[in-house]
C-alpha cells in the first residue's frame, strides 16, 4: 500500500464493521428501524429490566450507540465516539451478564465484545483513513482518550449501581417469606 499502511486499512475496517453494527443497533431503539421496537417498545424493556426512567434510558443508549457508532465509522471524535459506544455496551452487558459468557445463552458475550472494540479505538486512534487525520487530529488529542473514557466509565458505574440496585429491590420484594406471620 503506498500512502496507507496494513494498520490504517485495518483500523478503518474495524471502524466501518463496528460503528455500522452499532448504528444499526441505536437505530432500533430510535426510530424502530431494522425490526426494531423505537422508543416506546424499547423504552418499556429499558424500564423491565431495571433502567428507569425508561423512555430516557431507551433514547439515551440509542443516541450513544447511533451517534458514536456513526462517529466511530466515519473516525471522527474517535475517543469520544468510542467511549460512548463502550459505555452503551457496559449498560447491556451488565443486562445480560446474569446470563453467562455465551450469546446463545442470552449472555453479554456480544455487548462485551462491541464495547471492547469501540473502547480499543478510541485508545488506538483511527487511522490515516479518517475524518480526524483530515482535520489535523482537533478532535482526537491525546488527552481525550482519558477524559472521555473516564468521564464515560463514572457516568456508566452511576447508571449500572442505580440499576443494579433497583433490580435488587425488586428481587426482595418478589421473594417469599421464609416463616408465615
């Protein structure tokens, strides 16, 4: 390859497979598209499994997924991109995580494995075949990666405990009494 690398084209793939499945995802949620149940319906299953408000939390990881897979394709605020695709992801691997490793089993395999792509470019950068390398790298410093990551995995720990912790009242409530009164 003359002026491109084996990494850029590779950093590029990555980018396109990656943000093309999250945006596909994202716009399940948003808009019902690709069989998907839109804001309503996802809303409703945000709010069964324990992410509340539900409505909020359905609009919330569709834009995260939508607007960051979309950034991630197009290697455009890549550290910001991936962070908030990798946090999108912690939120659903954290759903299916009771469920084991494996997607047959409705585990968070997949989740896991999306996440840790969107996380590995936001650190790795996107290549020479990007918006960022067009524009200088304005934003794509290297100081972001932290930053976003950071901002991105205290704000997901806050979402994941109050979600974790609504779930577990729930569980208490639903479990019967050992002893009759």
């Amino acid at each position: 390859m003359s002026c491109y690398d084996r990494r850029d084209l590779g950093l590029l793939l990555l980018r396109l497979g990656a943000g093309g499945v999250l945006v596909a995802h994202g716009t399940q949620k948003l808009f019902g598209w690709f069989g998907g149940h839109g804001l309503e319906g996802t809303g409703q299953f945000m709010e069964s499994v324990g992410y509340a408000p539900g409505k909020a939390s359905a609009t919330a990881a569709g834009l995260a997924e939508t607007g960051g897979g979309t950034l991630l394709a197009l290697g455009l605020a890549t550290p910001a991109a991936g962070a908030a695709a990798a946090g999108a992801m912690a939120g659903a691997a954290a759903v299916h995580l009771p469920n084991g490793f494996f997607a047959q089993e409705g585990g968070y395999e997949y989740a896991a494995t999306l996440g840790l792509a969107a996380a590995g470019l936001a650190v790795s950068g996107p290549g020479r075949l990007s918006l960022d390398h067009a524009l200088g790298h304005v934003f794509d410093r290297g100081w972001m990666v932290p930053v976003a990551l950071g901002a991105t995995a205290a704000g997901t720990a806050l979402v994941v405990g109050a979600r974790n912790q609504r779930m577990r009242r729930k569980a208490e409530g639903e479990q019967e009494a050992l002893f009759e009164e």
